[in-house]
C-alpha cells in the first residue's frame, strides 16, 4: 500500500516524537453514507500503520453540530424547512424524540457504523465546546488579527470580501447571522455588533453566542487540539480553497504548523458521475453497507484504492465480486502489500466473516435451503466445496445473515429466486416434458458424488436426443425449477438439490 507508507512516512518525519493525532470531521446534517466513511476508514488505516511502527496515535472526529442547517435532505419531513438557518444542535430529532437534536439523530448512525466497521475514533462536538468557553482564545486571536486575515483570504482565494466582513457569526433569535462587528470587550467576553435594523446588540463569545467563520474553525480547532494530520475530500484542497487558507492562517494568526493534509477523492454510486448524496438519495448509507457485507470487506473496498483515485460501488453484482476478491486474499500466500492491506482491512483480527465458498454459491445454496442456515450448510457439503462447508460452518452461518440482508436489499431481481411450490405440466411442451422424464431417469441413477460438473455434462447431452436447442434445455430447467428463464449454474444447481424432489419436480410429481 504506497500510499498508506508515503503518507505515514511522512507523518513520523514531520513528528519524529511524541503522540500523533489524526483529524477527521463533518457536520451531522444528514443520513452519513459510504463516502464519508472512506475519510474514518482512511484515519483508522493510518493510526494502525502508525501503531505498527510503534507510534502512539489517536484519532478523534470533530462534529460540527453547531454549524448551520442549511438545506432539508430528501429522508427529513418538508416542514423542517421553518428551521434552515438553526444550529444543527438546536434543530429538533427527525424522529420526533424528545430531548434529542437533529444532529444526535444523524451522529448516531455514524457512530453505529464507525462501530460496525471496528473503527476507534472519539468524538468531540463542536456545540460544547462553543458554549463551554474552548473557544474563547481563538475568537479573540481572529478578532485581534481581522486586517491579516482579510489579506490572507483575499490573497489565497482570489476574491474581495465585504467591507463589513467580521471572521464570526452570531446566534440572533435562535439563527446564525454574519453580521457587522462594532467592537469587543475581552473582560466580559462579550462582542458588540450591528443587527440589520443598524441596532447595537450584545453577544457573549463564551457562551456560544457567537461561531467562527468555517475558514477560521477549521484551524481554530487544530490549533487547539494539536493536530498532526487531516485526511478530507479533495473539494477542500484545490487552490485557493479551505486548505490553503486554512494553512496560512495556522502560521499567521494562531502561529503553530498546519497539519499535514490528506486530500481523498469520493465515492460514486456505479453509473453516477456525482458523489454520492444522500440529501438527494444518491448514497448507501454507512449503517447500511455494513448490513450487507461484512466490515473487513468494507474496509478493503475503501482502502484497497489509491486516496487520489474516487471509487465507484456497485451495490448490486458489484457485492459479490467484493466478497469473492477478498475471501481470496483471505485464502492465499500474501505479499508485503497484501498484507498490509489485509490487517488493515481486518485490523489484526482473525475473526473473518467471509468463507472460502464461492459467495455465489452461497447466494444460490441459501434460497435454494428456503433461507435455512442449516439446510444450506446441508446443500454445501453436497458439493465440491463439502471440506469447507464442515471447517469454516460457523463463519458461512455468519456470512448467510449478510446474504440474507443483500437480497432483501440490494440484489438484483435475477439473482433472486425461490423453488417453485407447484408447477403447471401445461406450460411445457411435449419436447420438454420428455427431456424432463429422461433427465429425472438419469438423476435417479446417478453416483451419490455427483458433483456440478456431472450434471452440467448430463444436461448437455441431451442436445443430441431432444431436438431441443441447447439454450432452451437450461431455460426450461430453470423456468421448471424456480419460475425464471435463468439462475444460478446449471449443473452446480441441480446438484445442491435434495435428489429426490429434483427427480419428483422433473416427472411433476410435485
């Protein structure tokens, strides 16, 4: 993994000694979907290859809670509307509950997922601290430094601000407004501004009354955190952008070494060329994706990708391949990379939630089994995959609950089936019927081994006997069997099936 080395190794030469402490961070403003995990996975990656080293590390997320509820996601009631200008702690729970805020609604599903995914990270919410006075310092260090900061943002962003400008927003009637400073005084903690009416009205910084500009909190809080290094979407680092500012106000106002930065690019739901949104429902949620794949292989999706490449998911076929790609490397002789991409993946961990059968198999073996863990390992140790089935039984149960939630989620319908209760002998031609009668004959006498490729072989020869085109002697099995015109391999289907319903099925007597 070059990337995780050339920034670790570039991390330990900035801070050769003493704790590091990785950054991460966001505003809890909607449902937190796959690409914000790809930040906290990142962090996560980087305190454990620093560990490796020997380093001490830690990880905290900095919640913006106190930033401001700019727009209504599509999941949140429309009349959430008559609270857009709110800090997002103020803004009542989606859910109705009572006592809890907008933000505790949707920082809940973040830390679930950051669970799920054997994250270790603190979080630190921002309103808190605001309104506890840990600000105190940096606002009056911006306050006394405006004209340098004017020129700082003018010079790095390219643009000309307000002749009003003020580095802070005040909490008025409950909303955060820009608003003209008149002056400030440090005894009483207290700031005086304008109001739009041109009236004088008071605000007291250490009681969270008043919130630095973003270009300000942002290194406001690694100044007084003592951040060593921030991953974060690459938006923030094009030239100009919060980065650069952020940087150069580190040196000049709060006179301390910015942290090093680690711009990631997103991720894209497949077929879309935007990130993801979940405001606008483009996204699989984080509480989600570790419903319906196993953490070591959400950790591996993420990390497995340079950080400057963005990622595309594919919640549908796109699983399977995942889980298969890393029941490999879970299965073979790793090299250096590999495994470090692997403990990363899995933390050091050998509880390993995906086994060494096909997932496809596992997919068809489980509905075939009328989703019955037990019958499904049953139907697996029917196969050429029966050592396994028997070693790793505790690990495919596991697995089969992650399956079970992908099909009722996310998989796509021709995946999907179930065996047929009863069946119509009128919807099969006179052609196909006496294939079936053959076939079944053929089954009945066939070794108690025989695997997939014994009945792929059988079916195939009845090409010559039947009239039927090859591809008619498969649909017509698969419509027989499960109602559909395709499904899972042929022959590794038939054999995984209780051998006396399959030769009743195909002489309809069932």
């Amino acid at each position: 993994m070059q990337w995780l080395d050339t920034i670790v190794d570039e991390i330990i030469a900035r801070q050769p000694d003493g704790e590091i402490l990785i950054e991460s961070g966001g505003s809890p403003s909607g449902t937190y979907h796959l690409g914000h995990m790809r930040e906290l996975v990142t962090c996560d990656a980087i305190m454990l290859e620093l560990q490796r080293r020997g380093r001490k590390a830690r990880h905290v997320y900095f919640v913006d809670d106190f930033d401001v509820f700019r727009k209504v996601p599509i999941n949140v009631p429309a009349e959430f509307d008559q609270y857009l200008g709110m800090p997002l702690c103020d803004v009542p729970s989606p859910d109705g509950t009572t006592g809890k805020s907008y933000a505790d609604h949707f920082l809940l599903g973040l830390m679930d997922g950051c669970e799920a995914l054997n994250i270790e990270v603190e979080f630190i919410r921002a309103h808190p601290k605001y309104r506890n006075g840990w600000f105190v310092d940096a606002i009056e260090l911006c306050f006394e430094n405006v004209p340098q900061i004017r020129q700082t943002l003018e010079k790095i962003s390219n643009r000309t601000l307000d002749e009003h400008w003020t580095p802070m927003q005040v909490v008025e009637k409950g909303r955060l407004k820009k608003r003209k400073l008149v002056s400030i005084d440090k005894a009483a903690k207290v700031i005086t501004y304008e109001n739009v009416d041109g009236e004088t009205c008071r605000a007291a910084y250490d009681k969270g009354e008043v919130a630095l500009d973003w270009r300000l909190d942002w290194p406001a809080r690694w100044w007084k955190l003592g951040v060593h290094v921030e991953p974060f979407g690459r938006e923030h680092a094009s030239a100009g952008g919060s980065y650069d500012t952020g940087q150069q106000l580190m040196k000049d106002v709060f006179k301390g070494n910015p942290p090093l930065p680690v711009p990631y690019d997103s991720i894209h739901m497949v077929g879309d060329t935007k990130k993801m949104s979940a405001s606008k429902g483009t996204a699989i949620s984080a509480e989600e994706s570790v419903k319906i794949m196993p953490a070591e292989v959400v950790r591996y999706y993420i990390l497995r990708s340079p950080l400057n490449r963005p990622i595309y998911f594919d919640p549908n076929k796109g699983v399977v391949k995942l889980i298969d790609e890393f029941a490999q490397l879970s299965a073979k002789e790793r090299s250096s990379w590999e495994e470090q991409l692997f403990y990363a993946s899995t933390r050091g961990s050998a509880d390993i939630r995906v086994s060494r059968v096909p997932f496809s198999h596992l997919v068809a073996g489980y509905q075939a089994a009328l989703e019955d863990a037990d019958k499904t390992l049953e139907l697996i140790k029917r196969t050429e995959h029966a050592a396994i089935a028997g070693e790793e039984a505790d690990i495919i149960r596991t697995e089969l609950k992650f399956i079970d939630a992908w099909l009722k989620r996310r998989a796509p319908e021709d995946v999907k089936f179930s065996l047929q209760d009863h069946v119509d002998p009128s919807a099969f031609t006179d052609q196909q019927k006496v294939f079936f009668a053959d076939l079944a004959q053929k089954i009945a006498e066939a070794p108690k081994d025989a695997d997939g490729e014994w009945f792929h072989k059988t079916i195939y020869e009845f090409k010559d006997t039947t009239g039927l085109p090859p591809k008619e002697l498969f649909t017509s099995l698969y419509k027989l069997l499960i109602a559909k015109n395709s499904g899972p391999r042929a022959g590794w289907f038939l054999s995984i099936l209780p051998r006396d319903w399959l030769v009743k099925r195909l002489q309809f007597k069932l």
